[in-house]
C-alpha cells in the first residue's frame, strides 16, 4: 500500500495513454476495439508484475507516422520480440550506446511531429488554440526530465532549488515539476476545458475546471512532489499543501467566473466553411 500513491497516478495516465493511442488511430481510420486495448495492456502488465515487470504496458504514441512507413501488425510482434530477447539476452544496451544520438534524433522528431501535427488536422480550425493549450504540460514534463539529469543539474542542487522558498512565490523549477505531473490527464483535460469555452458551452467547461480542481487537490494531476506523488491535503505540510490548495482553489475561481458567463444567452459558432480548391 505505501506504493499506492506513486503507481496510481500512473496507472490512470497508462490507460489514458492506451485511450488516446486507439483515438489516434481511429482518426487514422483504423477502428480498433477500446475496450480490447485496455484489457490487453492491463492483462500483460499483470503477467509482467508477476515475473518482476516495473513498467506498465501501454500502446505507444506515434500511430500516424508507423502507419505512414507501411508499418503492419508484423511490425508491432517484431518490436516486442527484438526488445524482449534483448532484455533477456542484454543486447538491447550494447545497442544503445552503439547507436550516435544524431541518428536516433531525426527518427524521434519525426514521430513527434507526426503525433503533433495529427490533433490539429483532426480537429475543427477553430480549436486549434485548445490543441495548442493541451501540449503545454507536456512540455512542462519534457523540462522536468530534462532538469532530472544528474548531468544537467547535480542532484543536491536540484533538491536546492526546488525547496528554495526565500523568494516571494514557490521555486519556479518547482513549478514546471508541478505542472508536468500528470501531464497526459492535464492535457486532455485542458484541450476539453478550452474547445468547450471555444463553443461557447460554459456550462460544460466549468465542469472540467472542477475536475481539475479535485484531481489536483489529490495529486493526481499538479503533483507538489518532484516523483509526482500523490498526497491528502489535509494530512500534508509545507509546500505541497499550499500548492494543492492552491491550484485546487485557482480552478474553482476560474470555474465560477465561467460559470457566470453561461448564464448570458450566446450564439454557437458558425460552421467553417471548407476551403476553396485551387483552379
């Protein structure tokens, strides 16, 4: 049970992981079962914990891009039998540090603008800024892992930094920990907040600020912690518990002044008409 607050968190984002990966490839008109998904990634998660597994089983981001390289099933069986021989046979980190960053960069970039670019052509124009709103915690935890490497900033100093509280505010490094926790639930819940209010439809987007609002209050998403812990505000001390309590009460603010905004009568948006063709 003490491990409970580490894993849970990451037990919800692995399924909205694996959630997120069949969308996206329904939008790449691949209609694979959601639920099938989600028993298979938690059936070999299971059988892996029994044999030592740490790690969760989930789809891996980047559909539109394998798709694009002809990549079938075939692909999927080849990656899972070269990764695990390689894990039993050692091979797997002999080959990483054969291979030169230089060359993985460009493969890692291309998948990342494939899986970026998808939500923007997939979505009406007019949501695009709630695309844009929705990638901002994970670059919040692309720096938190950054700034996690030893070589990057000395453990000591790190823990410096983000308990250094003698200036006016919280440690701003503290602060991009906290907004990266969760980031795959905050994402998806700030795109749905922003598209709601984009349409006009306050009354729903308050309901996702509340989400937000409960959901970090626990930790789940805006974790104080750097290990994106998750915490009872009540039971908490110091830091954590100012900053729960006060993400908690900055989304219910925001919730209640949109919540306002819906009582007044508004249009809905225009159709987008589509695009001329070129003569």
């Amino acid at each position: 049970l003490k491990y409970v607050t580490v894993s849970l968190p990451f037990a919800i984002l692995t399924v909205i992981g694996g959630i997120n990966v069949t969308a996206s490839a329904h939008a790449e008109g691949d209609q694979y079962n959601t639920r099938s998904i989600l028993m298979t990634e938690a059936f070999s998660t299971l059988i892996a914990g029994f044999f030592g597994g740490v790690a969760q089983t989930t789809p891996y981001a980047g559909f539109p891009a394998y798709k694009r390289m002809n990549a079938r099933a075939g692909y999927t069986l080849l990656v899972g039998l070269f990764i695990g021989l390689g894990g039993i046979l050692g091979y797997v980190s002999f080959i990483v540090e054969l291979i030169p960053a230089s060359v993985l960069a460009p493969i890692l970039i291309f998948l990342a603008l494939e899986v970026t670019a998808q939500p923007y052509l997939c979505t009406p124009k007019r949501h695009a800024a709630a695309v844009g709103l929705a990638i901002l915690p994970g670059l919040a935890r692309l720096l938190s892992i950054y700034f996690s490497n030893p070589d990057v900033i000395p453990p000591d100093t790190l823990t410096r930094l983000l308990n250094n509280t003698s200036g006016s505010g919280f440690p701003s490094l503290l602060i991009v920990f906290v907004l990266g926790n969760g980031f795959i639930l905050t994402g998806m819940l700030w795109g749905g907040f922003m598209a709601e209010m984009i349409d006009r439809r306050f009354a729903r987007s308050t309901v996702y600020l509340v989400i937000c609002a409960v959901l970090s209050l626990f930790g789940i998403i805006h974790s104080p912690y750097p290990n994106g812990d998750m915490l009872l505000p009540w039971n908490a001390q110091g830091v954590p518990r100012q900053i729960a309590w006060q993400f908690f009460t900055a989304y219910l603010v925001t919730a209640a002044v949109i919540f306002l905004l819906s009582a007044r009568s508004t249009p809905e948006p225009e159709e987008e008409l589509p695009l001329p063709t070129p003569n």
